[in-house]
C-alpha cells in the first residue's frame, strides 16, 4: 500500500515539469507528490525498521527508497538515508508549497497542503529522536489552526459527507491517482490502471 502511495508520487514527479497548467499549480502538485512520498517512507519506517534509540545512529537497514518509476531490485537504504531522503522530501516540499502561493480548498481535506508537509515532518523527526525539529515542526503545523473549543471536539473532526466514510488517505491516493491520470493524459503517453484504496 505504501509503496503504490510512493510510487504514484514517483510517477507525478516524473512527468509534472511537462504538464499543462501554471507553474505555480506544477509546484503546489510537486509538493503534493513529495509530502506523500515522505508520508509513504515515514509509514513503513515505523512499521518495519527499528527505532532510532535501537538503530545504531541510523546504521541499521531502513526501507527500499523508491525515487523513480522503476520496479526492479534494489537494495535497502540504510535508516539514516532512509530518514534524510524524508526530511529532503518535506524541505522541497514546504518549498514548492511557499513558491506556488497556493493552498488547497478547507473541504479538501484529503489534499496534502504546507501544514501537512510539516505535520509529517514532525512525526518523522519525532521518531528519530530529534526534538528540536519535531517541535519546530509541530508549531508551524498548527499556523492557521487554532485549537477547538470543548464543543467542536464533541462535535467530531469532519462533518459527514458521502466521502466521509472512505479512509482519508484512501481518497488522497484516489486524488494522487486523478493527478497521475491527468499528467500522463496531458503528455499523451498510455495511462496504466493504479491501485485505489476506497
């Protein structure tokens, strides 16, 4: 799951600087592309790799660090690379998100936007152990939203909709998938049929 989560943000970011659209609506796809990559990597750090304190400095085997379209064998990247790979996905990204001047619409909350990027950042340098960027992190995660009230955390986190009942991050693959259609569609080569998680 995962990997097809990378590998669909492989396929944008190696096909979006020929796609149609504004240069800044290409950035903002990018950064989308490069925070669900990150968010792809982080996942399976926390599921397969040891834990930092655990890991010998980084020293130990961290995941296959997928970059490209390929799918052919390759080796393990070691968890430091592992985490460096994460954190210089998110730095371009929070980059990408600043230059394009964009943000996604309130209702789409499936879409990665700068605060995600930052989100995921904190949970990936929380679990390496480094508290001085998780905190950074985590601060500027929370710009533009304040903390709820007694009653909007009664109230629930997401109004119910039709799409309220799929998996957040099953819609956000769907979006990635809608993007990677496009994309592929826009510089005429063949769309091959992508995994969606409903």
């Amino acid at each position: 799951y995962y990997y097809t989560i990378a590998g669909n943000a492989n396929t944008i970011l190696a096909n979006i600087d020929n796609a149609e659209g504004t240069e800044a609506e290409r950035d903002f796809v990018k950064a989308s592309a490069l925070t669900f990559r990150a968010y792809a990597f982080e996942k399976l750090v926390h599921y397969y790799c040891w834990r930092w304190q655990d890991s010998n400095n980084g020293a130990s085997q961290g995941i296959v660090l997928r970059l490209d379209e390929s799918t052919g064998g390759q080796g393990y990247a070691t968890l430091a690379e592992t985490y460096a790979q994460i954190y210089k996905d998110l730095d371009e990204a929070i980059m990408l998100f600043e230059q394009s001047g964009m943000d996604r619409n309130a209702s789409q909350v499936w879409m990665p936007n700068i605060n995600v990027a930052h989100a995921i950042y904190a949970r990936a340098a929380l679990t390496k152990q480094d508290y001085t960027k998780a905190l950074t992190e985590a601060k500027l995660a929370r710009q533009n939203y304040p903390l709820m009230s007694n009653a909007e955390y009664h109230a629930g986190f997401c109004n119910p909709t039709s799409v309220a009942h799929k998996r957040i991050i099953g819609i956000g693959v769907m979006v990635l998938n809608m993007h990677v259609t496009d994309i592929m569609r826009a510089l005429n080569r063949p769309v091959q049929a992508l995994s969606v998680v409903n």
